[in-house]
C-alpha cells in the first residue's frame, strides 16, 4: 500500500485543479490543496462560527502545514441530500489564512480549544515521520472595533526570518533517555502513526508505530522546551495503528496494533491496559473510540479489507458487529464517531469514498452504508483506481465535514441531515 501511496504522489502533478474538481461528489465543495496530505483537522474557534480547517502535508515542500477558513455552505433546496455547494460568496473554494513551517513530513494530526471550553488558547499538535511531536497555538488579531473574525490567525508563533509561523514547542522524546532531543538520529526512527487531543483540550497524545505512548500536558509544552511526559506507556511490542481518547476527561486512552485493542487507565499506577481484546496479528487500519463517561469499552475499527470491526472491550474477541464499508481489498483509513449518537460512524477508504455507518443495524441492513461523497470518473480512465481518501475531520457542533484526498484534493460537506447535532437514526 506504501508503494502505491508514492506512485499517486509522484503522478500528483498530472491532477490539476479542474480534474480535482472532477472527482468530488459535486454535493460536496471542493478544494485543490497543491500538496500531499498526510492528516487534516478542524479546528473550532470562539473568533468565528466555522471551524478551520488544518491540513498537514506528509512531504517537505516549503511551508507545509496550512489554515483555511471554510466556505458558508447553503443548502439548496432542490438537494435532497440534505448539503449544498454555494456559499454567500458564489465560491466554494477554501480560503488560505495562514501558513507554518514543520520539520517533516506530518503522519498525524489534530486541534482544540475554541468551544471545547479549554483553558488552554487554541491550538495545533502534529507527529511527524520521524516521530516528533509540534505544537502550533492560534492566536486570533483584534481591529478597532473588537472584531477579530474577520482577520486572519496567526497559527504558531511569528517566525521573523521567513513571515510564516512556527511551532511553539517541536521535539523527539527519546525512551531511553527519557530526555527530548531537537530531533530523531540514527536509523530504525518510529513514525507517529497518531496524535489525539483529550476531550478538555488539556492533554495529548503521541502514539508511534513502534508502540511507544507519551501523554503531554498542553499546558506546560507551551510554558517549557523539555517538559516531561505525564505517562510514556510501551502499548504495543509488535506495532500501533492508532489511538483515541475515550470521553472521560482525559484519564482513559485506547490504542490499536499487532497486539490488539488496549484500554489505558492514565490515572492508574504501573504501566499494564485495563482491559485488552481483538485478534493478534491483524492490527486494525484505524481506530475511533465510542466509550462514555459511564462506559468507556466501547470502540470501532478499521481492517485492511474495507470492513469496520464494532468492540466491546469487556466480550474480549468477540466482534458486536461487522459492516463492509469500502470495496474489498482497499483499507480503511480514517473513522470518526458521532458524539451524539454512537452507532453513527464515519470512515475513508482507499477506495475514495466517504461513507457514513449505521452501526445499529448489526451489518444486515443495506440502509446501514451511505456514501457522502467519492472519487473517481477521470482519474480512474488514467490509472486504473481512484485517489485514496487519506483522512476525516468532523465538527458536530456546526456540522462541517473535511476529507483529504491524496490526489492532494480535499472536500467539504456541511448540514448533512444525519449529522447534525442531536441528529440520531431514525
């Protein structure tokens, strides 16, 4: 797949911002980014009423991490889908409003603050290829009046020797050590196969793929240039996947790999999972935690084959249900929960769709799979398959969903009826 990941990257200039446009459902607004992607997110803000979009890319070209800010998608009322692709502009393309360096490629990604309720400002973290972590702050300016929207953010702190921001806090926590280094020497360096904000805002989490763990105080990454860990975890000896915290505050983590799903206690004492399941030697494409405060063993995964795996961690390796979500054979890449209704799931596939699951349904029902949005049409007349959908960022609050296509495209689709805040399954 890695192989095949590095043709598409190599043929990207063959996609030009008019075939881009082509392949998206034309339900969805559409971007043409001009560089790989390797994570996007979306970053709520108290400074206006849609989040930003954060898009990071996975090569060293220049200045590769970007803000947008995104279009007021309307819905049409001839749209029985529920989502339009005009805004008050007449233009659906994505806004750029800042830039930031990054040492590397970006693996993973993800953003907090604004209406999480933080007391943390808001901000960016991102793992690298070779296993850093960076954390961006968004500082928004003020004009005269008081209103900030409608200036652009800074994301990261000013970098005067080349206009654009930096990271404030960017460094390789080395385990043995137990120090940080500037960044990763030697061969055999882990990637970061995952980066998760808490649902406070307060912590992070860096997963690599060679099974280290460090969980980080936000707070003290931006006060200090060598802060500790508040828990460096060995979660998976043969290889991690993915991680996700569970919606307890920060204290409960969930990592996947070749060893299984694991449940993490951060509060605990010792270095041993709470509860741990799933097969040994299948380690899940990708990973979304479901659990609630009064109940946090439950998760949903994702498999090689295109099929998305629902856990109770406490029934050990006994799936509760199974759905195939993407053609046979292409991975599942991405999978994000809906937090107002559990059996809601969202997930991206190397066959470019963007699907959403009703996990509800036990995997009988043909209703349960609905495509929100697809590649496809020109590019596959050229190379035979259509550009992978590499990545899913989802704000419920206002109903904004991104995907990041590694055709270095992305889509935007807003106000889809099944989406909504309080929407649930009929």
């Amino acid at each position: 797949r890695k192989g095949l990941q590095r043709f598409r990257r190599r043929t990207g200039s063959l996609f030009r911002e008019e075939r881009a446009k082509k392949l998206m459902n034309p339900s969805a607004a559409y971007a043409f980014v001009g560089r790989s992607v390797g994570a996007i997110s979306l970053l709520p803000t108290a400074a206006e009423e849609r989040p930003l979009v954060i898009v990071g890319a996975n090569e060293k070209l220049g200045d590769p991490r970007f803000a947008y800010r995104l279009p007021n998608l309307e819905v049409r009322a001839e749209d029985s889908t529920g989502f339009g692709n005009e805004t008050e502009e007449g233009s659906t393309e994505l806004a750029v409003v800042g830039y930031a360096s990054h040492e590397g490629g970006v693996t993973a990604m993800c953003a907090a603050g604004g209406r999480s309720g933080s007391p943390i400002p808001e901000w960016v973290a991102c793992g690298s290829d070779k296993g850093a972590l960076s954390l961006y702050p968004v500082t928004w300016p003020s004009d005269k009046g008081g209103n900030s929207g409608s200036l652009a953010p800074t994301l990261g702190r000013p970098d005067a020797s080349t206009g654009h921001g930096a990271p404030a806090f960017q460094g390789f926590f080395d385990e043995a050590t137990g120090a940080w280094a500037a960044k990763a020497e030697g061969k055999g360096v882990s990637p970061a196969c995952g980066v998760a904000a808490s649902g406070d805002g307060t912590r992070v989490a860096l997963l690599r793929e060679g099974g280290l763990l460090c969980v980080h105080a936000v707070a003290s990454l931006f006060a200090s240039q060598a802060p500790p860990p508040l828990k460096a975890l060995r979660v998976d000896a043969l290889g991690a996947t993915a991680l996700g915290w569970q919606s307890d505050g920060g204290q409960t983590l969930l990592t996947a790999g070749l060893e299984g799903l694991r449940l993490w206690d951060l509060s605990a004492p010792g270095t041993k999972a709470v509860l741990e399941t799933g097969s040994r030697g299948a380690a899940p494409t990708a990973l979304a935690a479901m659990g609630t405060r009064g109940d946090p063993w439950r998760c949903v995964t994702g498999t090689e084959d295109g099929g998305v795996v629902l856990w109770d961690l406490r029934k050990g390796t006994h799936a509760l249900a199974r759905l195939q979500a993407h053609s046979p054979g292409c991975a599942v890449r991405s999978l994000v929960s809906h937090p107002d209704d559990p059996s809601v799931v969202l997930c991206a596939g190397d066959d470019g769709n963007v699907v959403l699951l009703d996990l509800s349904s036990g995997g009988s029902d043909e209703k349960a799979r609905t495509v929100l949005a697809q590649s496809g049409g020109a590019i596959e007349s050229d190379l035979g398959f259509p550009p992978a959908c590499v990545d899913l960022a989802f704000d419920a609050e206002t109903n904004y969903l991104v995907g990041a296509f590694d055709n270095e495209a992305a889509a935007t689709l807003h106000r889809h009826p099944r989406l909504g805040r309080g929407a649930r399954f009929a």
